[in-house]
C-alpha cells in the first residue's frame, strides 16, 4: 500500500464518519425535545458538511472547494445568528418577570440595588 492510497482510505474512512454523524444529527434535529436542541443540531450539520467539503477538497485536488466551503461557513454563521434572534424574539421576558418598554426582561438583580 503506497501513502497515496493510505490517504485515499482515510480520508475515505473520514467522509464515512462524517456522513454517519450528520444522519445522528438529522435526527436530533427532527426528534429533539427543545428549538435550542434543534438549532444546535443545524449547526453541527453544516460544520459537519464543512469539514466534508474540505476533506473533498484535499482528496479531489480541487481548490475552489475551499472557496465553497468558506462561503458555505458564512451562509451557516448569518444563519445560525437570524435562528437564534428568532428564538430569542419568540421566547420572550422570563415568567414572571416583568418587561421593560422595549419589551426585553428586567433584571431582577438591578431591582434589589435600585430598591436600597
């Protein structure tokens, strides 16, 4: 076995891997109890995917796959941000506490000292 083919295997053996762990991470996905478990499957998903399109990088000798892969890592950081913005604007002030004018939650710590 030459080192060109010891490469081929374990890059073969890496994109195995990884494909296994997006499908654990598809499932999380669809089946987890919380948005945040969700969202943070997505993200692991397209890191994933990232690492995959690198490794094609380095296997196929094309470079513009790296292009791809950095823009593709951008697309999933604005996402990744607007999911979360969307979470955090559905969610809400914390029960029971109550919200200031712009809508955000009070802090109850900043409370006890205004009250002293």
């Amino acid at each position: 076995m030459t080192i060109d083919q010891a490469y081929t295997l374990m890059y073969s053996a890496a994109l195995t891997a990884l494909a296994v762990l997006i499908g654990i991470m598809l499932i999380r996905s669809i089946r987890g109890p919380q948005l945040t478990d969700r969202l943070l499957a997505v993200n692991m998903i397209c890191t994933m995917v990232i690492a995959a399109i690198l490794i094609l990088c380095v296997l196929l000798e094309e470079q513009y796959l790296a292009d791809v892969a950095l823009i593709y890592a951008l697309i999933s950081f604005v996402s990744v941000i607007l999911f979360a913005s969307v979470y955090i604007r559905r969610k809400g002030p914390a029960a029971g506490q109550p919200a200031d004018k712009a809508g955000h939650a009070a802090d109850p710590a900043a409370e006890k000292k205004e009250d002293r």
